[in-house]
C-alpha cells in the first residue's frame, strides 16, 4: 500500500514505547503469499560460462635457449666479488665450459619437466640467429594451434637493446650478434609464453608490444589497399594471446648477491620451494627457529607430488597460498586466463607471485604481461611464512632423531576460517578468500568430509555463489569424486550436484561423459538414503537427460527397482524433478511406467470392445483386442496406450461438471455442460447472455471440420474429454493459462484444417458444404491474445464439442492460419484449403494398392508447413514452471527465511505493520465503547469513475476499494484522493459483485468476484506500481441468473445488467484460509486457499440463489440469506445431506444481508428487500427480535465491533440503526452549500473497527460517513 511505503522507512513512527504486538495477528496464516505468488514463473537467468574455459590450451614445446658463454662475462655488465654464480642450481666455474654448460641445460629442462612432463623440450645452447629461427619454426610447425615457451636466459651476453634487440652469437663466438623481437614474433607464433631472465628484461617486454602493435596497423593498411605486400599473404596470427615474464623492470639489474643464485627469477619459477625456503633462512626471522641451516633444508624428505611427506606438503600448501592469492587479487577473466587455462602456464603464474615477492626484496621488479596486481603484500604470504617455520621447527629432531613429522595444520585453520566466514553472515561482505583453499583440501581423505560439508553450505547461499565456486575451478574436482564409493560422501555429494546443475545445466555432458549419472542411480538405489537427497538425485537425472540427445539415447538405464524408490517419495520437489525426466526420458520411463502399473495395480488397456460405450472403461486383466504389455514393440503404440490408460484414469475421475455427479461425455452434450459455456445459460433460454470475449475464442475453434488424426475409434471419448478440458481452460479466467490453451486449440485446429485438404466427395459428385476461402494474412493465427473479435450466434456450433469429421467448415474464412509461404518456382503456390489445392481423394488412393502401402507421399510443402507449425508450437507452448520450479535447488534452503530472522528489513516492516493494526484496533475499541449517537458527519466525498456496485474499507489502512461494473478504484479516504483505478478483466456482460481484503493484517491481496463464476486476487494495488493479477480460477460454474424480488426496477438502480441476479457472493476466513462462494448457484462452495483447491460443496437445498453469506470460524456454521427469502444455518462438518441445521422463512422476499455475529452472541442478524431486520438463535427455530425499518432496501451492512447496522434505499437515503432499533442518522443530503439530494444507493460498507460507514450510490459519488467529531 502506499501509505504503508511512507512509513516504513520509519517503523516507529505515531507509536509509542510501551505498546505491545497483538499476537493475533502473527497467529494469523497468509493466504497466497508462498513464492509461485509472489514471484514471476520464470526459471534462473542462465549463468554466463566465465567460468568454463572454451579456448582451454596446452603448453606442448619447450624451447631452452641459454646464452652463458660461460667464463666469459659480458662487456656491460660489472659483477661484484664474489657474486652469484648458480645457474639451475650448478656452479658453471666448477667443470669445463662446455660440460658446464651442458649439464645447466639439461638440468633447467628438468626443472621444467616437474611441471609439465608431456611436453617436446628442445635445448639450443649457446645459439646463433639460424640455430634460434629454426629452432623456433620447427617448434611453432609441430605446436600447430597450441602454445610454445620460450625460455630465454641471457647472463652471457650485453643487455636487451631499446631497439628490441636480445643477443646471441656468431658460429665461432668471436662476436654478439643482435636478435630483433620482430623476427622472434614472427618464429615463435602465437599463442606462446616468453621467459627473459637477464637484466633490464622489461625492454624486451615494451618492445614486444611496440612490435605486436605495429604488426597490427601493418595489417589494417593492407586490408584497406589491395596492392600493399601483406594484402597477398595469409594473414599473421595475433600477438595478444601471448604472455611475457621477465625477470626486472627495463632499468633494474638482477640481483648479484652471492647466497642467491645467478638465475634467482628462473628458480623461483621452476623451482619455488627449494628457493622459498633458501629465502626464509636468509631472513631475520629465521634466526627464531635453532639449528635450521642452508645445508639442513637440502635434507627436507619427500617428493614434491606425495602430499604426505613435508616436502609434498610443502609444495601442496604453497599451491594453495598462491591460488588463493591470485584468485582474490586478479579480475575473474585474468585469472581463468592465467591460471585455468594451461597447467604450465598456472603454475609459472603461481611461482611468478613468489618471484614478486623475493626479488622485489632485493629492489627487483618482476614484469609480467599482462600485467599483475601486487601481490607481495598479501597477507596470506604470512601464513605461508608460518607453514615454513612450523615445518622447518621440525627438521632438526627428524634428521636427527627419526621422529615422526607432524602436519601442519594450515588447512584445519583455513577451513575454520571459511566455517567463520559462513556463521557470521554474507551480507554485502567480499567473497570468502579461502575458496580456493577449500579446493584444494578436496584432494585430502582427512579433510573431505569436512570441506564438502562447508562447500555445500556455502553454494547454499545462492546462484552467485555457486558461480564462485566453479569460477575458482571447483567442478573437475567435485566431477572426480563421483567415482568414490565413500557412502558418508553421498549425501554431500548429492547436494553439491544439485546445487550446480540448478544454476548451469550445461554440466550434463561432463557428467554423462564421465558416468557420473550412475553415482546418482546408486543414490537412488540406497534405501537409507533420506528422501530429500533421493529428491536431489532425481532432479539430477532430470537435469542430465533435459534436452541432451546423449543422455536419452540409453545411457541411462532407470529400472522397476528404482521407479518405484522415486514415486514412493510424493514430495513437491519431486514432481518438479520428474518432470524433465517424464519429458526428456519419455520412452524408457513410459515402458517402465506401464509395466510397473500392470503388475502393481492390474489397470487393462482399453480395447475398441470395451470403450464403445464413451467415457467408460472397463478394467480387465487383459484385453481380447490389445497384446500384454510387455510385447508391445511399437514405442508409439506404447505411447498410444498410455495416453488412453491414464487419460481414461485421470479425466472421469476429474468432475467437470462440478455442481452435480459425473456427466456422460459426448459431443453433443459438451455445450450445456461445460462451465465456460453453462456459466450463461443455454443459447435458447431468454436469460442467455453471450460472453463474448470469452466464449468467441472456443467458439471460432470448435467449428472447423475434421480431427481425423486426433480422434481414433477407441480413444474416441478421451480426446472429447481433452477436448472439454481446453474449452475449461481457454475461458480460464487467468490470461496466461487461457492463452496458452488457446495456442493449444488454434495448434488442433491447423491439424484440423491440414487435414481437411482430403475434401470428401458426395455419391453424386457435389459438396455438402462450400469450401473455405483461401487466407489472406500470412501466418495469422485464428486467436490473437488481447483482440476482440466477434462472432455470429448462427454461424458456429455448440462450442462444447471438439471438430469432428464432416463438420461445417464455414467460420474458417479468414481466420485459418495460413501457412508460410515460400519463395520458389511460380508453380508452387502456398496452400490455400480449397478443393482445387488437392488432388481429389480418390486419385490419392487408387482403387488397387498395395496392403501395407503407406499411401501417398507428403509433398515437400507439406513438410515445410508442418516443420513450421512445430517449430511455432514448441516456441509458444512453453511455460516457465518447470525452471521456476527447478530454482527450489539454486535457493537457499539452510538460510532463516527473512520473515523469521528478527533482524531482516522484512521482519521489522511486519512488527510495524502489526503495531498499527494493534493502535487501531485500541482506538477504535475506544470510540465504540463509549458508544456511537450520531453517524452523519461527512468526511469523504468523491465521483467514482463508475457507478458504485462493490466498497470494502481496508480493515487498518486509510483506503476504500471500489468495484463498478468491471473496475476497481482506490481512494485514500484522509486525504481525499484518488489511488489506483484499473480494469478488473472480467468479460464483457458481467460484473463483479463482491469483494474481500485477503491478509489485511500484513501484505494486503484484493479478492474480486464476478457474476460468471470467477475469482480474481490482485496484488501491488492503491500504491504507485501496476497493479498485478496474482491467480484466478473458476470459483463457480453453472451460474443461473435469477431474478430478484424487488422487480426489474432494482436492476435498473444496480447497474445489474438487466437482470438483478445475485451474481457470486463470498466470505472470508483468515483464520483458517477459507473462501466461502455461493450465489446464482445451487451450492454454497468451500475453497482452501492454503492448497488451492475445493474442499467442500454444500447443498444449499432450494431452487433460489444465495443472496449473502456470512461464516464463524469458531463454530464452523455458515449463514445464507437466499433469494426466496428464507436464512439458511448450515454446518460444515457435518455431511452434504446432514449439514443443514436450521431454515428460518419468515422473511417473505429477497434477503440483502444475512450476518453471523461472532461469540459470544452470536446471533444471526438478517434483512429482506421489504426492511423487517430480524434476529435469529441458531439455537431456536423461530426469530427472537423483529425491526422493521424501510421498504425498497437496496444494501445493508452490519458493523462487527459497535452495535449499529445500515441501510441504503432505492428512495435516496440511509438509515443508520442501533440495536434497540432506533434510528441514530438519516441521511438524504450530501454536505456543503449546495448539498443535493443523494442518489439511490447502490452499496454500502461499514469499517471493520472505526465508526466509518461507506456509500455508493447510483449518481457514481461514493461518500463516507464517520461519527460525531467530538468522538474522534
């Protein structure tokens, strides 16, 4: 509401500290409020594929390239003494130059090979420029689209030139010879990755992109002038796939101090924890941990890949520090670039952020493109320096002593950690920034259980973070666990996968790749596995076999066994992850279906001999004319029988004909019986009047001639049934659903209208019938949603009836869809239904043909036109349900809803709210206490923009509702303005006749009913947003308009369409979610709007119409007030025959009110169109108090908390009366200067707690009328 939007930014406002929440109002169930409501039926928004590597790349040649020219230095360089001699971890000085030199080779190409072993490595010691070039060519010829390293190691020759220039030698090393980076761009290719260790390497970084950047502008000129030389050749690859590392900034030198190696940024790339740790013993801090030395940390036992020795874990926690860093540091795309993307690439990256952070230490600046962030500063490196000291604490006893080592606890902290980050709320926080930790603890036994648990936890918290998830590269690690058999693992498992497939379905394929849908068959199989996570496993079949051919193709076998483990389990959420599997998965699931019904439940196929009598089906063990199920080899046959068993099931069971027993079906009875048609009467009965704006749309589609291939000899009265059902539904009075029945209907009717090109020839050569005329608009469809198009009464049949065979096919003019038409020869003209457009059927089918021929071909225009009808179908027949549905598993299902959690925005405004209702409710109870003399002072006044048929005050916010004819207007009755006023969308020819606020305690929903049987609530109103329709249905059906008492003149004063009936007249129960509805019916209907559905009907036994009615939900009794003139007293526990109680007849007319006054009174408080008010005991037969007021009532209304009762005459005044009788007010005149006589009054509505009384009157002023001034 809108006065509800102002004040919430301020939930105390006008209340004080001392009031106290009326528990009644929390007490108090909703009514439909649950998500399908309150949000759009529509599935998640598909999650972008950042995460999944499309280009996803292998580093597979290696080219070493070593420039040492070892002992002899280089002119430009002045090394220090001593300085750093290591290279790979060799000193050059201590054998021969060439051995030296060899064995660094060999060495730096092993160093590489711990980290990517498959790859062609290629050394080119000591190299000329040809050695160099066809070094490179050849590697780029093999690597074909993969990547090539360059490692380039330059200690042995000047520094980079700022031409773009490295050096190399000439064939006898008399002389250094300059390399352009233009021509190594041109040899290396792309995509390659460049190592430079030397000094000032960041020239040949700069230089690289100068280069790439001329190559580019080279290549705009040429596409631009066709003569340019590189217009004729095949176009270059494009550098910007290529990654560069270098050692320094263009201006730095490399580090020369003696304890550090000679090639400290190649160790630190290719072997990181060997120079990590050197690193930390030369630090200060070391000093902490005694007896750990240079020589110790060569001694540290284990291999790098056993995570179980300290020299694996070691390498094990240092992968995680630095994943972590560079996934909470980088953007998202320069991460999946850099380290997702190529292993060798990601794990030089990992080891470029330790370069950063020792080199930086000694004024050296690693370079890297793209260019990093800093990362030398995070505080993680922190935590690695912890793992070291704790592991190197131990070196000295385990050398020495042989103890056992002791693990480091790094990944039980990071994990509790991530635990502290999930407990303490992730509102508006940074992502957690040990995700990645978290998957790397995936790898351990010890920890998995623990880190599944808190992963699940944490792709709880929504779509978003399940995109964290797989954006740090969590997928092939939970995609690798379902091969273990860990029966403690399922349950995590299982939720972690449907939390995936929920938000990015295109996992499927991995998983039908890898088998992983067989982990989930096993899950189903587990009798001990809780139904929740066997509903979870279920979605995720569903979610592998949706539209992916592989996985329909048999790849997955689902058994007997396991159906039955899946339909044992009615949950919701089971329903929605079965029906992708009924759709997808149609074939195997109908055979195991069928089969599993056979055995357990002995239904029989319906065979023509038992299904001649329509909409009966004898059930029978086997049937004469069907084979036994299992040697049914024809899936459509299979499909056939199907559809005839369950349907047959299904559709008698459903009662159509809702107000009395089971109708026989068939065609010529569907138009009197079904609702959409029998809500206004028979076309024949003077009372009928045309809906036409609903009954057009069947009408149009209920003419067309034939459904040959839809209607067969035993499934005859399923499809009439089917038929009724979309009639039901296209007059649905929700637009979605009527919509969409119509697009099924005009789909039956193409059918229909192909299928009528086969025209039928008379004995005597003539038609029976004229053919259609040819369509004149391309692709028109016979109904257009929002268009009102008008049909003659003599021009259609019975809309109940579905198209049958022979039937008249003149409404089909210009309304047939006319089928696209194709550009081609002249001679192939669209299809036009004509008799010319076909050949006649006896040319189709020759006398003489073979047994099993098929008949004659379809022509290509037939193929084109019905792929295009298909595709047309399955674009619009589609609903977002399912995939709303399916959104349950992306939600959080561990969170406190926000309703409950004390601190949400949405808890506080609902505390707010009902602290208003309780102020309202006390001051109101105090002005009613003292007692109410006067009731004419006129606080409102205004022209509604229709006349008044309908007014409902909001029981605690300043607003009326007023329904005309077919509108609703919201006025704010304080301050005298208008609200909302928007169409209700009922049909033309009815009107709505009652009103109900539905929650009016909380989140306020409007009820509106109309005379044609139909039920409408509305949400979003009286405030500055568009009203929305939250559902509608059907509430009564069969309506018969009856006339009232009072004569025709009464009608004419109503507004009620010129007949005066009842129209529907409803009660509300919030306390229990009970829709009470009656009116020109025979039944007063009982609906449960918690499950949405009927739950009573109770005869009201007499031949008139309910005029009003009125429930305590206390006693469970209602109150009718009947046309005839008697009040009805009916209890609904009690059995339809039983349930009527008490029958009062002394009103001698029309009723207009009948109200049940709560406990402890509780007496029954009814008015006749004459004015005798009487008051009635349930508990005795006759009345126990008789008013007489005015004769031509034409509204009446009760207040609920104050003595008083109102009444308005087609005479121009209202009557207020206490209970004694007497009257307190009569008003005749509006207030002001000039106050003219009212007009008659159309309705009236008292408050439900102030003294307020509501007018309408048929002058379209409505007024509101309140107590003396001085009450208030």
């Amino acid at each position: 509401m809108k006065m509800d939007a102002e004040l919430l930014h301020s939930p105390v406002v006008g209340l004080a500290e001392e009031e106290e929440v009326d528990m009644t109002d929390w007490n108090l169930p909703l009514a439909f409020m649950k998500k399908r409501h309150t949000e759009k039926i529509e599935g998640s928004k598909a999650l972008a594929q950042s995460w999944r590597m499309k280009d996803r790349m292998k580093t597979v040649s290696v080219a070493l390239v070593l420039c040492l020219n070892v002992g002899v230095d280089p002119p430009d360089v002045v090394k220090t003494s001593p300085c750093a001699r290591l290279e790979c971890w060799i000193d050059p000085l201590s054998m021969s130059p060439q051995k030296a030199l060899e064995t660094i080779g060999a060495n730096l190409q092993k160093q590489y090979e711990n980290w990517q072993p498959r790859a062609r490595y290629k050394q080119s010691l000591d190299p000329t420029v040809d050695e160099v070039k066809k070094l490179c060519t050849s590697l780029r010829r093999n690597a074909k689209e993969e990547r090539v390293l360059f490692h380039y190691n330059g200690h042995g020759v000047p520094r980079p030139t700022v031409n773009g220039e490295i050096w190399v030698f000439n064939k006898n090393y008399t002389q250094y010879i300059p390399l352009s980076i233009y021509d190594l761009q041109t040899w290396m290719g792309s995509p390659s990755i460049f190592v430079y260790d030397c000094s000032n390497a960041g020239i040949i970084v700069k230089s690289f992109k100068q280069f790439a950047l001329q190559r580019e502008q080279e290549l705009e000129v040429a596409a631009i002038n066709p003569n340019h030389p590189l217009a004729q050749m095949p176009l270059p690859p494009s550098m910007k796939n290529c990654i560069q590392l270098a050692a320094c900034e263009a201006n730095e030198l490399l580090p020369m101090n003696p304890d550090l190696p000679a090639d400290l940024f190649t160790s630190c790339l290719t072997t990181p924890i060997k120079i990590a740790l050197r690193w930390f013993c030369m630090q200060k801090s070391a000093k902490l941990v005694p007896g750990v030395t240079l020589d110790l940390i060569e001694k540290i036992p284990g291999r790098l890949n056993d995570r179980r020795t300290p020299l694996g874990e070691l390498n094990w926690i240092f992968t995680a520090i630095t994943d972590t860093i560079a996934w909470n540091v980088l953007p998202r795309d320069l991460f999946q670039k850099l380290f997702r993307q190529d292993l060798l690439v990601a794990s030089l990256f990992r080891n470029f952020l330790l370069a950063e952070r020792i080199m930086r230490s000694y004024n050296c600046t690693p370079v890297s493109s793209p260019r990093l962030p800093p990362t030398y500063m995070h505080a993680m490196w922190q935590a690695w320096d912890l793992a070291v000291d704790i592991c190197l604490s131990q070196l000295p006893t385990i050398i020495e002593e042989g103890t056992a080592f002791r693990h480091s606890p790094f990944f039980a902290e990071q994990l509790t950690a991530f635990q502290v980050w999930l407990t303490m709320g992730v509102e508006n926080r940074n992502p957690p920034e040990q995700l990645p930790i978290v998957l790397q603890v995936l790898l351990s036994q010890v920890h998995r259980l623990r880190a599944l648990d808190l992963l699940g936890r944490f792709l709880d918290l929504g779509p978003w973070a399940v995109s964290l998830a797989l954006s740090v590269g969590i997928f092939p690690y939970v995609l690798k666990l379902l091969q273990s058999s860990a029966r403690e693992l399922r349950p995590l498992l299982v939720f972690i996968w449907a939390k995936i497939l929920a938000v990015d379905s295109s996992c499927q394929a991995d998983l039908v790749k890898d088998n992983g849908h067989k982990y989930f068959l096993s899950v189903l199989a587990d009798p001990y596995m809780p139904a929740e996570h066997r509903t979870m496993a279920v979605f995720i079949l569903a979610v592998i076999v949706n539209n992916y051919n592989t996985g329909q193709m048999g790849k997955i076998a689902v058994d007997r066994l396991r159906c039955s483990l899946v339909v044992s389990n009615g949950l919701y959420e089971l329903v929605i992850a079965l029906s992708h599997l009924v759709e997808q998965y149609e074939s195997n699931f109908c055979t195991v279906a069928l089969q599993f019904m056979e055995e357990e439940k002995n239904y029989a196929v319906p065979s023509p001999a038992n299904s001649t009598e329509t909409g009966n089906v004898t059930l029978g063990r086997d049937s004469p004319a069907i084979p036994r199920l299992r040697s049914v080899n024809s899936y459509t046959n299979l499909r056939a029988a199907t559809t005839a068993r369950t349907l047959n099931k299904s559709l008698q069971n459903l009662n159509l004909n809702e107000e009395g027993g089971p109708a026989a079906f068939s065609p010529g009875n569907l138009s009197t019986s079904s609702s959409a048609s029998s809500t206004l009467g028979s076309p024949d009965n003077d009372e009928y009047l045309l809906s036409f704006e609903t009954i057009d749309k069947m009408r149009r589609v209920s003419s067309y001639s034939s459904l040959n291939s839809l209607i067969g000899v035993s499934f005859n009265s399923v499809y009439t049934q089917i038929w009724r059902v979309l009639l039901h539904l296209a007059a649905d009075p929700f637009p979605d659903v009527s919509d969409l029945a119509m697009k099924v209907l005009n789909s039956i009717a193409y059918k229909a209208t192909m299928n009528a090109r086969t025209q039928r020839i008379l004995d005597s050569g003539s038609l029976t019938q004229s053919a259609p005329a040819s369509p004149t608009s391309k692709g028109t469809l016979i109904h257009q949603a929002g268009a009102s198009h008008r049909s003659k009464r003599s021009s259609s049949p019975s809309s109940g009836s579905p198209p049958m065979p022979g039937a008249s096919s003149s409404s089909l003019t210009n309304e047939v869809p006319k089928p696209p038409v194709r550009e081609g020869p002249p001679s192939r003209l669209p299809y036009t239904p004509t008799l010319g457009g076909q050949a006649p059927h006896s040319q189709q089918f020759p006398r003489i043909r073979k047994m099993f021929d098929k008949g004659p071909d379809q022509t290509a225009e037939d193929g084109d036109e019905a792929a295009a009808h298909r595709s047309f179908i399955s674009v619009s027949l589609q609903t977002g349900l399912c995939d709303w549905s399916a959104k349950y598993f992306a939600q959080p299902v561990m969170k406190i809803p926000e309703e409950h959690d004390l601190e949400s925005q949405v808890r506080k405004e609902r505390e707010w709210r009902f602290l208003r209702n309780a102020r309202v409710r006390r001051k109101s109870q105090h002005i009613t206490q003292r007692g109410v003399t006067r009731l004419d002072d006129q606080i409102f006044i205004n022209r509604n923009p229709g006349v008044p048929s309908v007014v409902k005050f909001h029981p605690f916010n300043p607003c009326i509702a007023v329904a005309d004819k077919d509108s609703i207007c919201f006025w704010d009755w304080e301050k005298g303005e208008r609200l909302d006023y928007f169409y209700n969308g009922n049909p033309r020819y009815t009107r709505i006749t009652a009103m109900e606020y539905l929650n009016g305690h909380d989140c306020s929903l409007l009820l509106t009913a109309s005379d044609d049987g139909a039920l409408r609530i509305w949400k979003n109103f009286a405030d500055q947003r568009n009203p929305e329709m939250v559902t509608a249905w059907q509430g009564l059906s069969d309506m018969l308009p009856t006339t009232r008492g009072l004569t025709r003149r009464v009608s004419i004063y109503l507004d009620r369409s010129k007949q005066g009936g009842a129209g529907m007249v409803v009660d509300w129960e919030q306390e229990t979610g009970l829709l009470m509805t009656s009116g020109d019916v025979r039944v007063i209907r009982i609906w449960d709007t918690e499950r949405e559905m009927k739950v009573q009907d109770i005869p009201t036994g007499a031949d008139s119409c309910v005029t009003s009615l009125s429930c305590d939900p206390q006693r469970s009794l209602v109150a009718a007030g009947l046309g005839d003139g008697s009040v009805r007293v009916y209890d609904r526990r009690m059995g339809p025959n039983e349930c009527r109680v008490m029958t009062y007849r002394e009103h001698g007319a029309w009723v207009v009110k009948a109200h049940l006054q709560k406990e402890p009174e509780g007496h029954i408080i009814s008015v006749s169109v004459n004015g005798d008010v009487r008051f009635f005991d349930p508990r005795t037969p006759e009345s126990i108090n008789i008013l007489q007021t005015v004769k031509g009532l034409t509204a009446l209304d009760i207040h609920p908390q104050a003595n008083l009762f109102a009444c308005g005459s087609m005479n121009q005044f209202i009557a207020v009366y206490n209970s004694n009788g007497d009257v307190i007010s009569n008003i005749k005149y509006y207030d002001g200067f000039m106050g003219q006589r009212i007009g008659a009054i159309s309705c009236l509505a008292f408050h439900p707690y102030w003294p307020h009384l509501a007018v309408g009157s048929n002058d379209y002023y409505m007024s509101i009328y309140s107590a003396e001034k001085r009450l208030r």
